[in-house]
C-alpha cells in the first residue's frame, strides 16, 4: 500500500469548564494569586475543560474515537490497529489502548498506547502510517486522549493553569492517494528534567512526587527550535516547501511558541489553528482535538496541505505532513 490517509476525524471534552476567573477563586482560597490577564497574554489560555473523578482517558478517548468512526463512516469492528497516546493511562497496565478496545466492543486486533507526553500523538500516527505501509493494518485508530487535571499541583501557579483534559481521534487507512506525505520524529533524554512527572509507583505505595513539574522557560526555548527544524525536515521528505502549507496545527500549549513557530515558517495568522485558548494544554490530545475542530468548522478542507507538530516530554518532538 502506498500511503494511508485520514478518513475521519473526532473530538470530545469533558463538560466542565473551568475559567481563568475560577483558577483566581481557586487559588485564592489557597493564598496564591493569579490573574485572567497575566494567563492569556504569557499563555493565550482562557478556558480548560477538566474531567470529573472516575472519568479516565479511556472514556474521554471513547467518545472521540466513536465520533471519528462515524465522520469515516467505518464501524469498531473495521478497525484492525489501535494505538492510544497518552501520559495518563487508566492504569500502569494494562494499556488504554486495551481498555478501550473492549469498551468499543471489539477484540483481537492489537493495542497498545504510546508514551511520547505532548508529542504523543504525532509519534502515535507516524507508527500507524509505518504499519499502514507495511501492510501490517488497513484501518487504524489513533487516539490521544489525557486527564491531565490528575497531574497539576494546584499549589503552584506557574503550571497548573496551563494544562486540561480531553481526547481526540483519527481513523487512518489504507489509500492509494495521500495521505501522509512525511513524518519525523526526534528525542533528547538529556531533558527528561525540564518537564516530568518523577513518581511512580513501587512496592503498594506511590514513590516519588507524582506531579508535574515543569522549568517553563527552559520548555519554551527548546520548543521554537526544534519545531522549525521538524517542519523543515518533512517539509524537504516530501519535496513540498514552506508555501505549499494550507494549515499549521501545532502541538496547543503556548501561544507564544505557536505565533514564533508560524513566523519562521512565513505563515500567514490565519493559517495557524488555534484551541489553546479555549482547551489549554490537552498533551497528546491537543493535536487531533485541534485536527477535529478545524475540520468541523470547515477550515481544513479535502486535499489541503496540514502540518501537525508535536513537543513535550522526553524531550520529544515530531512533526507530520499530509494531504487531508
Ligand atoms: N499567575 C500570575 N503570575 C504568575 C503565574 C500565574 N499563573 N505563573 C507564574 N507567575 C509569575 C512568576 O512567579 C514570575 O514572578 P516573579 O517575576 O515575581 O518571579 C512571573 O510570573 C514571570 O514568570 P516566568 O516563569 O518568567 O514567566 P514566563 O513568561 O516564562 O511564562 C510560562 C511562564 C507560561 C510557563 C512559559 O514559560 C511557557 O509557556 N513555557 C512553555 C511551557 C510549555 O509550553 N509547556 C508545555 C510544552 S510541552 C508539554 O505540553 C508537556
């Protein structure tokens, strides 16, 4: 098979939705202080939907991956791979990817989720479309889906207003028209520090802190350059220059790293997709929840060029191109 290409796409967030005006009443009752004004301009964050306890990533993933089934007109039992990226699995194991195979009613095809932290997603689908490729899947579910919310420390403010839960989905297939066009993806483990969650779990008890920490700045400064160099890597894969993108849609966690990222790439605002206002930072879901909105809301349209990239974690970046 030459290529694989999305056939449908799917989003869901959960129905609370917590204001930067209600993290200021948080907090407060904390001592700690933040404003609505100070959140959007160093972030662009306005709103996050947070999920309600005994909500996990598997019910959040099950509702966009039904939604992405419908918009490809495909059923649960069409689909023969399923990958789910996440950093907030339901439980160390079994994988999400397991538990929501069995609440879409379906058994047998393989399973498994991918670790990548907020370029989940972007790695997620570039193993899809090598599997596609190879002939090992025809009709693939990939998902990235996250409780967030799980993770923050609301006792410091520098993060915990940044990020939310939610999920999205693709059903990727085999096509002989693209499609993907490249992937590229990267890690640099000298900076697993910057951003993790050191915790874990040993011996019946918690060990660690199993919060996220995070050295905002040192993110941010890595973050620009490595998204360059990605879009330009794929960009060159697949003999397409930077003119030929119709729409950006990065991994959604700072404006600001969004905006430097289109002005290198020469793009035009309004190509740039943008959730991170209304979702904040949704990890491995932010990606294909933004792919899904831009697509419902008539923007990205059948044929037109998409950049996706990705960055977190790990470190960790990536980038896909593809024709939609
Ligand atoms: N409300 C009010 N004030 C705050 C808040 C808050 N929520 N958070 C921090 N401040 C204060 C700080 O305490 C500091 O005060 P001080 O000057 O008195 O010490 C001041 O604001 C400036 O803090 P900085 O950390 O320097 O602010 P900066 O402009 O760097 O913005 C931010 C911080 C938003 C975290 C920024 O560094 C950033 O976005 N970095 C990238 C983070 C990111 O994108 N992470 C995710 C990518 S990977 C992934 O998604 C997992």
């Amino acid at each position: 098979v030459p290529y694989s290409r999305i056939t449908g796409t799917g989003g869901f967030l959960p129905s609370r939705r917590i204001t930067n005006d209600d993290f200021v009443h948080m907090l407060a009752a904390r001592g700690i202080e933040t404003s609505d004004a100070w959140i959007v301009e160093r972030t662009g964050i306005r709103a996050r939907h947070f999920a309600d306890d005994g909500v996990n990533s598997s019910d959040l993933a099950l509702e966009a991956s039904r939604r992405a089934l419908e918009a490809a007109g495909r059923s649960a039992a069409d689909v023969d791979l399923i990958i789910v990226a996440t950093s907030t699995p339901d439980m160390v194991f079994p994988s999400t990817a397991t538990i929501l195979q069995a609440k879409l009613g379906v058994h047998g095809c393989p399973a498994f989720d991918v670790q990548a932290v907020c370029s989940g997603f972007v790695y997620a689908l570039t193993v899809a479309d090598a599997m596609i490729r190879a002939g090992s899947a025809r009709c693939a579910l990939v998902v990235g889906a996250e409780v967030f919310s799980r993770l923050l420390d609301f006792n410091d403010r520098t993060t915990c207003v940044l990020f939310g839960d939610g999920a999205g989905a693709v059903v990727l297939e085999a096509s002989d028209v693209p499609g993907i066009l490249a992937t590229e993806l990267h890690a640099d483990g000298r900076h697993a520090g910057i951003l993790c969650v050191p915790g874990t779990v040993s011996g019946g008890q918690v060990s660690g802190l199993p919060l996220l920490r995070m050295d905002g700045q040192a993110v941010f400064k890595l973050a620009v350059g490595v998204l360059e160099n990605a879009a330009r890597a794929v960009l060159a894969k697949a003999g397409r220059s930077e003119a030929d993108i119709d729409w950006l849609i990065p991994h959604q966690a700072n404006i600001r790293i969004m905006n430097g990222t289109a002005r290198k790439l020469k793009l035009a605002p309004e190509r740039l997709v943008v959730t991170v206002d209304e979702h904040g930072n949704t990890s491995a879901a932010s990606v294909p929840l933004a792919l899904d909105a831009a697509v419902r809301s008539g923007r990205v349209q059948r044929g037109e060029t998409v950049l996706l990239e990705g960055v977190g974690g790990g470190f960790t970046w990536g980038a896909v191109l593809l024709d939609f």
